[in-house]
C-alpha cells in the first residue's frame, strides 16, 4: 500500500451508524499499524444533524467497546465524496438509493452496502435510533465484523 486509502461510510443522519462504524474501522485499522495508510471519514445523506456529536447511547455502546466516537461531528455527504474516497460504504438501501443518485451524475467511487464485506446474512445495517440499547449492540456487531472483511478487502486491493 503506497498510498492512502481513503474509506467514507454514509448513514442517513451521521448519528448512530456511520460514526459508529468510523470508530470501530478506525481502531481496526490502529490494531493492524495502517493509521498512516487508510483514512477514514463519516457522514449523512441528511442535514439534520450537521455539526452534531453522535447519539449519546451510540457513544456509550462503543466506548463500552473501548471506542471513543464522542468527538466526530456529523456531516452531510456531497457529490466530490465520490471523487475523494476510494471506499463510499453506506449503511441500508436507502442510503445506496441516496448516494446513487448523485454518483449517476456525477461519477467517481460507486456506493456500496458496508456489509457486503462481512459474513453475515443481514445486507443492511439497521437504524437503531428509535429502537432500544440492544439495536446499538447489534450495530457494532454488524460494523465490526464487515470491518475486517472490508480491511481484507484493502489489503488485496492496495498492496
């Protein structure tokens, strides 16, 4: 890997599941010494939480884990994410609907559903915003275990 590899995930609001997985990617990545290499960013394809820091019970579910997202602000994804990073991985199918949209006129880095590189059965990561603690569990389950297949991925890739 010679350069940086650039990895986005997209959520709806930038709250719950797209800073989770950029908390839990991030430790990954530190866990295997490519923090040089791979930079990892989160966003939303709504507004409506722009400069906001994560939920507060998705804060408490990674740092049980050892995660610290509390920090990350929320943003809205724009077309020139495409242009920017090599990895655009989003969260449900409407989120794909979303991001293709602006991809099929504007090009670059094609959307792709994030679990697509992990084993499990789900094809999409669930909103746990108006669900109970256990749906921020299942996230970070979810998130985790794609998020080695998607470092895999990344080794093949780049090196």
């Amino acid at each position: 890997m010679s350069h940086s590899v650039k990895v986005l995930f997209v959520c709806l609001g930038n709250i719950c599941r797209s800073p989770s997985a950029e908390g839990v990617f991030r430790m990954l990545v530190e866990k295997h010494g490519l923090t040089e290499r791979i930079a990892i960013d989160s966003c939303g394809t709504g507004n409506w939480h722009v400069g906001s820091s994560p939920d507060p019970r998705a804060i408490e579910a990674a740092s049980r884990r050892g995660v610290d997202i509390s920090g990350l602000r929320a943003r809205q994804f724009v077309a020139d994410d495409l242009d920017e990073f090599d990895y655009v991985l989003v969260m449900d199918r409407q989120n794909l609907a979303d991001v293709r949209d602006i991809w099929h006129q504007n090009g670059g880095t094609e959307p792709r559903l994030f679990l697509t590189f992990g084993q499990s059965s789900h094809p999409e990561v669930p909103d746990p915003y108006y669900g109970g603690d256990d749906g921020f569990e299942m996230v970070l389950d979810l998130i985790h275990e794609a998020g080695e297949g998607l470092l895999m991925d990344i080794r093949e890739r780049f090196d």
